[in-house]
C-alpha cells in the first residue's frame, strides 16, 4: 500500500471509532490487515499524531488520543462559527436542487427519529450538516470544516442522547430546513450556530470529552546528606 493510502485508511479507523479514544494501536493486526510492515505503519502513525489523532508511547507504542474537555471546548467552539458562515453562504449560493436533497435527507431523518433507530439519524444528520457546508461553495471552509470535524466525528455524531434532547434535536432541524429553503442567511446562521452549542453539551454530558490529565510529578530521592532532591 502506498503511504498516503495507509494514513487515509488508519484515519478512517481511528475517526470512525474502531479503535476507541484511549485504546493501544494494535500494529501487528493492523500490519497484517494491510499487507504491510510496520516501518511503513509507524511512518503512518507519526502523521496521525502531528494531526491529533494518535499519542506515541515512547518504547510503547501508541494509542488513540483522547479529547480533553479543553479540546472538545475548543473544537466546538470553532465548528460552531464555520458552521453559521455556511449557513449564510448557502442562502445565496445554494440550488433549488440541493434544497430539494437536504429537505428529502431531513424526511428520512424523521422517519429514524420516529423509529428510534439513533445510528442511521446520525448518518442523516451528518449528510444534512455536509450539504449545507459544500452549498457555501467556500473551498476554504470545507477543507477547515473537514478537518475540524473530522476529530469531533465520533463526538459529534455518535454521542447517545435521551429522548428529551434527540426531540429537541429533530425541532432545531426542521427550524434549519425551515431558514435554508426561505433563504434567511441570518435566520440560518443563528439556528446552526444554536444547534452546534447544544451538540457541544451533549458531547459533554456522554462523557466523550475527558478531564485534563495531570503531568506525572517530580519523584523525590534521598541524598547522601539526608536532604530531599526533586527528579
């Protein structure tokens, strides 16, 4: 497998949630499930830790990173305005035909909504968030939005809700199909950027965002003379 084939298949894995947040990157299976050796994997693997998808271990290995609430906070924070400037942009740039395919992804929606099937509403929900951006027809903020949300996906979209908030979810949307197909930019920018702050809460309240971790503290030894010394 060429190089940037390896990285593209092992950020679709770690994305999508096969190895969870936390968890050892098991390079033998993944070695064998490539064809591949693990020079070619661990050349991977350092491409995936610049981006933040993956921590090495120092003689250990690595292991699939985390979000810190910090991150979640600050990733949020970020979806949140890229998500309203789409909005905006897609009110004067967006086809009757596009509005015609967000508004039949928003209907199977609500028929997954009203079934309780949560993973294919949030394949939905995704494609719906999706059309919007690339309606702004901004290459400049897909490819941020991309990579953004691309490190949030399984937060963002995969996080459990109770039945109280997945109603308030299906109402927020039909209040975003409602701004797009009137072509309100500003009524649209509001509804997602509003959206985008209570998906940040729920992200939070399913414990997908961790706490901090404390740096290791200085281990103390005793000297000769019997005074403490910090290492």
């Amino acid at each position: 497998m060429l190089h940037d084939e390896v990285v593209s298949n092992l950020r679709g894995i770690l994305i999508e949630g096969e190895i969870p947040p936390g968890a050892r990157i098991p390079e033998r299976e993944l070695c064998e499930r490539f064809g591949i050796s693990r020079t070619p994997l661990r050349e991977a693997l350092k491409v995936l830790a610049a981006e933040g998808y993956v921590v090495l271990l120092p003689h250990r290995g690595a292991q699939a990173a985390k979000l810190t609430r910090k991150d979640v906070a600050d990733l949020f924070e970020v979806v949140e305005g890229l998500e309203a400037k789409a909005g905006e942009l897609a009110c004067a740039r967006i086809s009757d035909a596009e509005i015609a395919e967000v508004a039949a992804l928003h209907r199977e929606m609500a028929e997954h909504h009203r079934r309780g099937d949560l993973p294919s509403y949030y394949r939905c929900n995704r494609r719906i968030h999706e059309l919007i951006v690339a309606a702004a027809d901004n290459a400049v903020l897909s490819a941020v939005y991309q990579s953004v949300t691309a490190r949030i996906r399984r937060a963002r979209f995969v996080a459990p809700m109770p039945q109280a908030h997945w109603d308030l979810a299906i109402l927020e949307h039909e209040a975003i199909l409602n701004a797009l197909t009137r072509r309100d930019s500003g009524s649209l920018a509001y509804l997602l950027s509003r959206h985008m702050r209570h998906k940040r809460e729920e992200t939070e309240r399913a414990g997908f965002a961790a706490d901090a971790e404390e740096p290791p503290r200085p281990r103390r030894t005793r000297k000769a003379n019997g005074h403490a010394k910090e290492t």
